[in-house]
C-alpha cells in the first residue's frame, strides 16, 4: 500500500472567519497568531504553495498594547524618494493611523511570496469595536493570549 500525502489545491479550501478583539493584547503576540491563522498553518490541510488560511477580522485596534519603552523607543522609518527617510514613534503612530501598526507586524510576519499579497488582502482591521462583517458571521476566538 502506498501512502498518499494530501496537497490542498485552492478550490477546495473552505474558508471560515475569525474575529478577533485587539483590546488589551499585545501586538507581537497577537500578530503572529493572526498571520498563522491567514496562511492555514492551524488546518491539518496545511499547504504551503497555497492560500488554506481563514479570513481574520480584528476590532479595537486602537487599543493594543506595546509592553517596556516601546510607545517611545520603537520608530517606523520609510523612504520618501527624497534624501532623508521619515520616521515616527509608535505613539504618534497610533494617533495618526491605529491599525497600521498591527497591519505592519502582521504583514512582516506573512512569507516574502506573491502568495503574501493575497493573505494580507484576508485581514480586516479596525479601530473601534463596529465592523462591516456580520453578514459572514465570523465567529470570535481569543488570539494574543499570554
């Protein structure tokens, strides 16, 4: 008898949505279970070359948590084609666009694949606790817990 190892190919997969609730939770901690959960690495149908991962809806972004001296510390720099780079701390960041910060980390955290684009287009956040989804009833689950 030969054993057959299983390959999800990408009409096959049916997706869930998962909602998630920032408030209170750590962004590193919480963003690396939300980039597990969009490319399917918590399914047993698990296929790296294709996209087996869930929707992932995230509310209170505003209100995630950044833990030592790290709403001070932490600077995000980009390049603005002129010859400086701009940068901004983690604090001005959050008043300035609340869910670009769990955006960024999530996104660092998905592989360097054109199947990247696709799992980033998956997630779904927002700064306050309403969101546009209720029609896909996504079920809640706890993610980021210590």
């Amino acid at each position: 008898m030969k054993t057959k190892t299983y390959m999800a190919r990408p009409g096959q997969v049916e997706r869930k949505w998962l909602l998630v609730d920032a408030d209170g939770k750590i962004v590193g901690r919480l963003a690396s279970d939300i980039a597990m959960a969009l490319m399917g690495k918590h399914r047993p149908t698990y296929t790296p070359h294709v996209d087996t991962g869930d929707y992932v809806v995230v509310v209170n972004a505003d209100k995630v948590v950044l833990t030592g001296k790290k709403w001070t510390a932490k600077e995000y720099r980009w390049y603005t084609g002129y010859t400086r780079q701009r940068s901004v701390t983690a604090a001005k960041r959050l008043q300035q666009k609340p869910t670009q910060i769990l955006r960024e980390a999530v996104r660092r955290m998905l592989p360097k694949n054109k199947l990247s684009f696709q799992l980033i287009r998956k997630l779904k956040i927002y700064a306050g606790a309403d969101h546009p989804h209720q029609g896909q009833t996504p079920q809640p689950v706890d993610f980021g817990a210590r």
